[in-house]
C-alpha cells in the first residue's frame, strides 16, 4: 500500500463524458500502472530466482540485472510518493517499505526484499482497484446529463452543447431522452424518472410549469423546456460537487489517524535504529542476523492497513447514500450522524408536505360528497387562495366537472361567495369560517356547529358550504339559506412519517421532538398521528433555535427541516438534515445532510448506514492495531522464546500487506447497503 494510493483514497476527480482517446489512455495507465509494475516486479524476482538459487542456470550479471529490475519497478510508486513527502520534510510509509526492502538486499537476501516489493506494489494496485469501485460508483453521476441538447432559438432548432445553453433557452426532449438542463416545462406533459436526482423509484407525473431537473429520463411525452440554470449550476452539477467535495472531508477518526500516521512513522524509523545498535552492542550478534530482524519490524510495524481503513469504509457510505438521494456533505458528518439519539423535526414542509389538501368531506341534508366538492371547488375557481387550490384539485383528483361563475367576492378572513346563472334564478354559493355567516345573520343550529368544533379541534381548517337559491340578484335580499356540508383542510402527515419515527426508534433513537410555529391544536393532532409524544408548538425561529441548544445539552442532536426557514436551527444541531424537494438551493446550502427525494423512509436509511460505517471504521481499526501489534511482539519476542528462530520476512509481508487488503475489502461492503 503506497501513500499515494492512501492519500488518492480521500479525493477523485469527477471526470466530465466524452473524454478524448488519449486522456482514456492516461486514465488506464494512471489507474493501472501499479499492476504492471508489480506484474514486471514479479517476471524478474521469478527469472533471478529461479535462475540463480534454484537451477543456477543464470549467469552472475543475469541475477543482478534481474534484481535491479525487480527492485526498480517494485519501487517506483514507492520512490514517487517518498519523495513527494520527503520535499515537506515528512517521512511516511513508503520510505519505511523502501529501506526494508533496501536493508534486505544489504544482507543479500535480495529475493526477500523484491518479494516485499512486489507485494507492496500489488497491494496498492489491488487497493486502487477496490477503491476505484467506489470513485466509479460517483463518477457514474456525471455521466447522466448528456453532452448535448436539441434547441430552439427563434424559428431555427439546433443541437449545442449543454456549456453553450444560456438561461432562457427553450430545449426540445423528446420521448426516451435525458433533460440536459435544469428548467420549467413550457409544453407537453410525461413522466419523468427522478430517481439519479431524488431516489424516486416510481417516474414522477409533469405539466407545464412543473420543474424538472438535468439528468432525469423523460418518460413517453415530448416537452419543450426553457432553462433556468446553466449546465455548471444545475442541481446535477452540485450534486456531484457535493460529493467530491465530501470525500476530502475527512471523518474525526480519519483527522486523528492522519496526526498519528506522521509521528508514528517516525517512533517506527526510531525503533528500527535501535533493533540494530542495541544488539550489536549488548548481545554480540552478527549484524546480518540483527538487521534483518529490524528489516522485517520497520515492514510489520508501517500502519498501512490503518491508514486506509476509515476513507475506504467512509467513500463506500457516502457513494451508497449518494445513489439512494441522499447527500452527505462529508465524512465527519457520516460519522456525526451515527452517535446521534434525539431527533428533533420540524413539522410544516418536513413531517408535512407544507402544502394544503382536502382531508375532510361532510355532506349534510340529501347532498352527496360529490355534489358538495363540485359546488364548493366550482366556487373557488377564480380564487387565488392557497386554500382554495387544495379544494380544487381535490375535485379535479375525482374527475368533477367543475364550471366557473358569473360573479365571485373573496371576503378577507371570512371567506368567499361566488355566484351561478341557472335557468331561472341566481344561485350564491358562500364558503367561509363561522364569522362569514354571523355577519350574513345565519344562525347555524347547535347540531352543525358541533361538526365543525370536532374538526376544528384536530387543528383543521374548516369551511362551511352554504348555498342561496333566489331570483332576486342582491346580497341585500331575504336569505332562504341551504347548509350543504362542510370542507376541512390541513397540512397533511407525509404517508411515510408513522413508520419512519418507528424504525428511528427502533434504532435506538432515545428522544423524537416535534417543534412547530404553528398553533397547538394542530400541532398534537399530526403529532399523535405520527406517534410523537413530545411537541413544542407556537414557535418563533429563534425559539426553535433555543429548543435545539437545550436539547445538546442531554445528547447529539439532529435537526430535520425544510432547509427554508429552519437555517439556524439546523446550523446549531449535532447535524442539520434538510428536506431537498428536489434539490432547492437552500436544502443543498444549509444542511450538512440532504435527502434529495424529501422522503422521510430514506431518513432510518441513512441513520442505519452511518452506524454502520461507524462499526465498519472501528472494526478495521481494531483489526489493523491488533494485526500490527502481533506481529510486532512475534518480531521482537520469536527469537528470546526460540533461540536463533526470526519471523521470516515474507511472513511478515503477507500479513501486513494481507491485512490492508482485509480492511478496504471489508469497507467496500458499504457499496452494497440499500434501504430496507
């Protein structure tokens, strides 16, 4: 394992598609060159060897240049990445792999130091391998969005490359292509496979004005789309930033390892230099004997296998994440999320949608829920009220045929009244709250009035449904009134919220916090619905900001939001997770965590991974001090229980290069892992 490939293991370069042919041919030798190397290395320790100790077939010359051979490929990388560290005054692991190998062959066992060589060399080869499956597996993101686009501009259609599209240019799709740019969709409607940007796995419905994102796959409709971001800012784009960028940000265990690594290398030199003074002078050995014992502890003592064990654990989560829509902004925020036992949740737009939907229907007298729905959404349909918008596609979901008024009033904080020409008359349709219908002097009977309490009381808004049928065309007229039901409508829970809080506890989540801004009623009743027992209604930012400083004080806290007006909650938390809604800017800008699809179900998935890479990096921490500190002793202790007996150092090659081979093997299981 070579410090190159250690420190390569923290950052890939996300390559764009399209590459010419002789950067294919850099890419190959740049990713493979450790294997021919150490296939090089191999041919001439084999030749000498074979050659000179076991047939002595080869000439005397024919053994020395087939050891220089050996010694020069299997040393390479090692002589670059030494070299590298040593013009910054550092000494590292290759330097300590080189002088064993250097020491060996100043004893004359030059086949041991090639064997050392070689293996060192293909441990790093194998090791770009592994980890080149987890640069893949990210690299895959960037070639989603095509290198082209069909356009059009005035009345002519040309195909540009994404880097010349500007905003405001309409882009033509056609059935079975990816969107190359972020936009609105101006014509046509399809269904759209979100799943590289959000994780959807169902292709999600789009009309016009609905946004769509680079990178997606258009389903059966042609769309025409104006863009809205350039290729560079499109949510593809940052995306793929956001996950080169984490791969350099380094988890706490990886931070302390790397100020270890430094010092250690040195306590090793250290050691080594008196594994050959302290005999020589104190025990009269022969030097041939003391050095190699010291050759063979510089090589069992070099921490490669811990070196590499937190990044290859800690890629292989955030590529995994990656791929299921959810975007960790580092390692240390992997790691961060995995000790973490209160969750803290903000209701509107996170455990709800924030968007207002029909959840009740109450026809009254000889009126059907149809009827009601269709004269209430009729009656709204010049109106702008978000309110009134949840009425109407509620009736358009139903496939009502609705028809527009003659006349229409909004009434502010009261509600509306629309009115219909019908063949002989003119019928009022008032929709509104209980102050519309003192101020039009209808006294409700205590029997309907109790109607609405109870849905009021679930923290619903809730409007009555009145009608007026009369040939006179006044307000001012006599009013023959007709109570047709009522409508209530709430922010609804998201279908995934019940069960995600009962996998968070499940997996040992200790304490689920709801904190609202909205008013009490409303807040008990989503969080009895969800099966939160804690809620802190009423809420100003700041409050929410103090709620989440109080909760630090009895565990790590994570803060989940809308990443819209939650910014300083979820900046104070343990870990601020944002609800990306398809990837808003702000989602990708506040939060230390993102789940692009704003799907709850993916929120237990990654609590599972990251506790997951947690046990992963303090398994292949443990295995690697442990394998370093037996072959240490059996290096040091062999020879004073077996007199004259030395750990082999082809033995001590195999385990240490074995064992950083066990570890990045061991990390790269995290590639696999999938919500449940």
């Amino acid at each position: 394992m070579t410090t190159s490939t250690a420190q390569s293991a923290n950052t890939y370069t996300i390559t764009a598609p399209g590459t010419r042919p002789e950067w294919r041919t850099r890419a190959f030798w740049k990713e493979n060159y450790e294997l021919v190397l150490a296939l090089i290395t191999l041919v001439a320790l084999l030749t000498g060897w074979l050659g000179g100790e076991v047939t002595d077939t080869l000439p005397g010359w024919g053994v020395t240049l087939a050891a220089l051979i050996a010694f020069g490929a299997g040393g390479y990388s090692g002589v670059l990445g030494a070299w590298e560290q040593a013009r910054q005054g550092k000494f590292d692991i290759d330097f300590l792999m080189l002088a064993a190998a250097l020491g060996a062959a100043l004893i004359g066992e030059w086949t041991e130091g090639a064997l050392l060589l070689f293996l060192f060399t293909l441990s790093g080869a194998l090791e770009t391998y592994a980890m080149g499956r987890t640069r893949k597996a990210i690299e895959s993101l960037g070639k989603l969005r095509p290198e082209t686009a069909l356009v059009r501009r005035g009345a002519r259609e040309e195909i540009l490359s994404v880097d010349q599209l500007v905003v405001g240019d309409v882009v033509i799709v056609k059935p079975g292509d990816r969107l190359p740019v972020d936009g609105v969709i101006l014509s046509g409607a399809s269904s759209i496979d979100q799943s590289a940007i959000t994780g959807e796995s169902i292709p999600v419905s789009k009309r016009p004005h609905d946004q769509v994102f680079a990178g997606t796959i258009n389903g059966g409709g042609a769309l025409e789309v104006e863009v809205t971001k350039l290729a560079s800012e499109s949510t593809l784009s940052r995306i793929i930033n956001l996950v080169a960028e984490a791969q350099e940000d380094a988890t706490p265990t990886q931070q302390f390892i790397d100020r270890f690594s430094q010092p250690y290398t040195y306590i090793v030199i250290g050691a080594t230099l008196l594994a050959i003074v302290l005999p020589l002078l104190f025990l009269q050995e022969s030097f041939d004997v003391t050095l190699y014992r010291a050759m063979t502890l510089l090589v069992v003592a070099s921490p490669c296998a811990l070196v590499i064990s937190t990044p290859a654990s800690a890629l292989s989560a955030i590529a995994a994440a990656a791929r299921q829509g959810v975007l960790f902004k580092g390692g240390a925020y992997l790691e961060l999320l995995g000790k973490i036992n209160i969750l803290a949740f903000d209701k509107t737009g996170t455990l709800t949608p924030g968007k207002p939907v029909v959840t009740n229907i109450h026809p009254l007298t000889n009126h059907t829920v149809e009827n009601l729905l269709r004269m209430a959404a009729s009656a709204e349909t010049l109106s702008e009220h978000h309110i009134a918008k949840a009425v109407i596609e509620k009736a358009q979901a139903l496939g009502l045929e609705l028809e527009k008024p003659i006349d229409f009033k909004a009434i502010p904080g009261e509600g509306i009244m629309a009115r219909f020409a019908r063949p002989e008359h003119v019928e009022t349709i008032y929709i509104g709250n209980d102050r519309l219908f003192m101020n039009q002097n209808m006294d409700l009977s205590p029997a309907i009035r109790m109607i609405g309490a109870a849905l009021q009381r679930q923290g619903k808004t809730v409007m009555l449904v009145v009608r007026r049928s009369t040939v006179e065309d006044t307000l001012g007229a006599d009013r023959d009134w007709e109570v047709m039901g009522y409508i209530a409508v709430a922010d609804a829970l998201r279908p995934e919220a019940a069960a995600m809080v009962r996998q968070l506890e499940a997996n040992g989540i200790e304490r689920i916090v709801m904190m609202t801004g909205d008013n009490r009623a409303a807040a008990n009743f989503i969080a009895s619905e969800v099966g939160i027992h804690e809620v802190h209604a009423d809420l100003l930012p700041e409050q929410k900001l103090e709620l989440i400083k109080e909760l630090r004080q009895h565990g790590n806290v994570a803060m989940v939001g809308d990443g819209v007006n939650d910014a300083p909650a979820l900046a104070t938390a343990n870990v601020g997770i944002a609800m990306g809604a398809g990837g808003t800017d702000v989602a990708l800008e506040t939060a230390d965590v993102v789940l692009m699809s704003s799907n709850l179900a993916m929120l237990p998935f990654a609590l599972q991974l990251s506790r997951r890479a947690n046990r992963i990096i303090r398994q292949n921490v443990v295995f690697s001090v442990s394998v370093i500190i037996f072959l240490v002793l059996a290096t040091i202790l062999l020879p004073i229980f077996f007199e004259g007996f030395l750990l082999p150092l082809p033995l001590g090659v195999v385990g240490h290069e074995g064992s950083t081979l066990i570890v990045v093997a061991n990390g790269l299981r995290l590639l696999r892992m999938r919500p449940r």
